[in-house]
C-alpha cells in the first residue's frame, strides 16, 4: 500500500479507478496538483477489462452533433459542449500518444488494433505513475466524516483528509468488477438525491412458445425495431429468455418508460408490404395458415426462426402475414437483471450538481464523474466516451479546488 500524501499541503483524492477516474487524476496532475486514486478493488480498471474482453469500443467516429445527440441526461448543450472539447478523434490521438494504436470498423466504431483493454490500461497506469499519481488499492470508500473520508481498508478503517475529492465510482453492472453501487447509501446519507439504478443497455424478457424458443442462438439480421419515439436498425439474437442485440439495447429507454413494454419489429425495412404480398404471388392450393406464413418467410427470404414467430402469432393471410412482418408486435417482460447489464441508468440526480464542474452542491469541494451521474448512452464506444469527458471535467475543476485553496 502507498502512503497518502502529506495531509499538510493540497491534494486530491480520486476514489474509482475506471476510466472516469483515471482521467480525472490524469487532467489534475497535468494542471499540477498531487493525486491518489483509491478502489476497493485489489487492481484498478476491472470493468474496463471486463470492457476490452469483447472488443474495446472506446468511441465512436461520428460528428460531433450526432454524437452528443445519443447521450440521454444532463442539462441542455452539456454533452455537446464536452465532445466539443474532446470528440473522438482527440480520444484516438489521446490512445496514439499511449502508443496504443486505433482504428474505426466500418460501423464508425473505434477500437485498439489489438481490440484489447489490457495494453492501454497498462501503458496508461505507467504514464499516470511516471507523472507523480498513487495508487491505494484494497481501500473501500464507506463514506464521509466531519474531516474527511472514511475508507474501509484490509487494516481496519482509515480517515483520509484530502483538499478535494473526485467520486466515479461507477454504475451498478457487473458488481462482480467493483462497480456495486454501494455509494448510494453515503450519498443519500448526506441528503443527495440519486435516480434508482435501471439496467440499460440489457437484454430483454418476453415469453417465447416453444416453437420459438427452439430457435434460441438464432440472429435475426437487418431489421428495425420501433419502442415509443425511438428507432433503431440492425440485429438481433434470439435467446431462450427472450431478445439481446445492440437494436433492443438502442430502444431500451423507451421500453423502460413503458407500463407494458412493447416494440414493433420490422423485418422487411427496405420493402413495402405490397411488394411481399406481390413478391409472394400464387398461394398454394388446401395450405393452412401456419403452413402459410412458413411458406411466406421461405418466399421472402427470413429464415426459420422468423417463421417460427410469424406462425405463433397467429395465421393470417398473405396480406395480413405481410402486414405482420412489416410491423410485428413483441410483448416484453421486463429487462434482464441489472448485474448483468452492460450499463446502469440512473444515478445522481443533476441538480445535485453544478454542471459547469460537476461539484455537489451539498458537498464542496466534492466532485463526481463517469456513470454514477444520471445518464446513459447506447453502446457503440459512446459510454466510455461519456466516462473520459465527464472525468476531464471534474478532474479539472476538483484542480482548479485544490490549487485556490
Ligand atoms: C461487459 C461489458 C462490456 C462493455 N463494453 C464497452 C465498450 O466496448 N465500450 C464502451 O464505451 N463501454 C463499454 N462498457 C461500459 C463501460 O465499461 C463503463 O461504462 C465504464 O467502465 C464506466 O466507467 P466509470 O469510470 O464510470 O466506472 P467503472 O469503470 O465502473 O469504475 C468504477 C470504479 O470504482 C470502484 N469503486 C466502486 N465503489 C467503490 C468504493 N465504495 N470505494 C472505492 N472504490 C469503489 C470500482 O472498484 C471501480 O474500479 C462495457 C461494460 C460491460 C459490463
């Protein structure tokens, strides 16, 4: 374990060692402040590891008005103003001068050529060591005292008395990497309001016949989903408990938002409901109406477990069963648990804080980054994103604390 800094001169405490805290420490020792990043965890970054595992998306390469359009929270013009400041093209410069080089799929998407986490994770906890951050990991912020902050640590609890305290202590997925949500409870204990945790970016729940769930593992490939005002279009893969895929996690706002969840799928995006029906044509003589739409998803090319969910709704004629492709009606039953989401949404509430740097308003000289704050973003590179620019923000502004003090 590291020794803290000398409690006589400034420093700032950073407590959450992912991505948000990391470059809150990064931005305040480049602005010359002494830093120690704390986690309860016994290693830093465990999410962003979790993260790299399936292919490190760390942003995406769009311009910067449609990326600030899919972050959903924070004040109006807040998101835009921050990829203003650092859009991704200064992330992947950011990951170069790492000597971690990226490139952009066609789907815009950014990753490390090595798709991996490990490499940058590495290469940037030497930088922040080599530029004068500590390390105190095994130490658990159990929350604040009249001097300061309370850690739970493997020799019993310490009180820890920075000038200026950053707190991005993540979301409340995948509690198994850290990132477990139990600061809730000493936020809430000094009277800070926090939106209920909500899993986002998660599969779904709908109550599959079996005639479709023996087709669980299948992907059901260009289509577009409809929930409430949000649309997407892409993929998505059946599962035996109902639906995963970027599409259902791009609309899960708006399935949330619903008594009753219900999307609308459409598996012919590019075709008119006439043109199946003429496409179709002759109807083969004495079928009945499973028959039917088994035939109708064979004629117009959409695949067995297509067919399977087409017969379970109900027969139809060929204009009704072209109708029900064009606008199929999915009931679902709630999202999957929150541990396994890919994120939270939720968290602490915005007037909480000042938007201009992220303070408490509660709590001077207190500032929060990353996911804990209440907004969320589709997957696609735009979470960590949103993680890097809210921790610039607090960690400059927790500097610009430290330094006046
Ligand atoms: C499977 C999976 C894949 C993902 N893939 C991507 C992707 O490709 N692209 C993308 O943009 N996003 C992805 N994400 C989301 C992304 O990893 C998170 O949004 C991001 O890590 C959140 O960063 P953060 O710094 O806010 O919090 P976290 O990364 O969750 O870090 C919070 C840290 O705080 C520590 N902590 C918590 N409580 C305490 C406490 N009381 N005391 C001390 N320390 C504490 C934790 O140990 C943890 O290290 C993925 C997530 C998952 C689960």
């Amino acid at each position: 374990m590291e020794a803290y800094p000398d409690p006589r001169s400034p420093w700032l405490a950073v407590i959450g060692a992912g991505p948000a805290g990391l470059r809150a420490a990064e931005v305040a020792v480049a602005a010359g402040v002494r830093v120690t990043v704390f986690d309860a965890q016994p290693s830093v970054g465990r999410k962003f590891l979790v993260a790299g595992s399936g292919g490190l998306n760390l942003t995406k390469s769009v311009p910067g008005e449609r990326f600030a359009a899919q972050y959903l929270g924070g004040p109006a013009g807040f998101w835009a103003e921050r990829i203003a400041e650092f859009g991704p093209e200064d992330l992947r410069a950011w990951a170069a001068d790492l000597g971690v080089e990226t490139f952009a799929a066609t789907t815009g998407r950014v990753y490390p050529r090595s798709m991996k986490g490990a490499p940058l994770l590495r290469a940037w906890v030497r930088r922040l060591r080599e530029r004068g951050v500590t390390f105190a990991v095994r130490h658990r912020w159990s929350g604040f005292a009249a001097e300061g902050l309370r850690f739970a640590t493997p020799s019993g609890e310490r009180l820890v008395t920075p000038t200026a305290t950053v707190l991005a202590l993540g979301g409340g997925s995948w509690p198994e990497t850290g990132s477990d949500a139990a600061w809730i409870a000493p936020l809430a204990a000094v009277g800070v309001r926090v939106e209920p945790l909500a899993a986002a970016n998660c599969g779904w729940e709908a109550d599959w016949p079996e005639a479709v769930r023996a087709w669980a593992g299948t992907p059901l490939k260009n289509l577009a989903v409809t929930a409430g005002a949000q649309r997407a279009a892409g993929e998505l893969l059946l599962t035996d408990y109902g639906l995963e895929g970027g599409v259902i996690y791009a609309v899960g706002a708006a399935l949330r938002a619903m008594a009753e969840p219900e999307m609308r799928v459409d598996f012919k995006p590019a075709v008119e409901a006439a043109t199946l029906v003429r496409r179709f044509g002759a109807v083969p003589r004495g079928r009945v109406e499973a028959e039917l739409a088994v035939e109708a998803a064979r004629r117009w090319r959409l695949g067995p477990a297509v067919a399977a969910l087409l017969a379970a709704s109900g027969g139809g004629d060929v204009a009704g069963l072209a109708v029900r492709v064009k606008n199929f009606p999915v009931r679902l039953r709630g999202p999957r648990p929150l541990a396994e989401a890919i994120s939270s949404a939720g968290g602490v509430a915005w007037d909480e804080v000042d938007a201009g740097t992220l303070m408490l308003r509660r709590q001077p000289g207190v500032f929060l980054a990353g996911e804990m704050l209440d907004w969320e973003a589709p997957t696609g590179g735009y979470l960590l994103h949103g993680c890097f620019v809210t921790g610039a923000l607090a960690g400059a502004a927790a500097a610009r604390y430290v330094l006046g003090s």
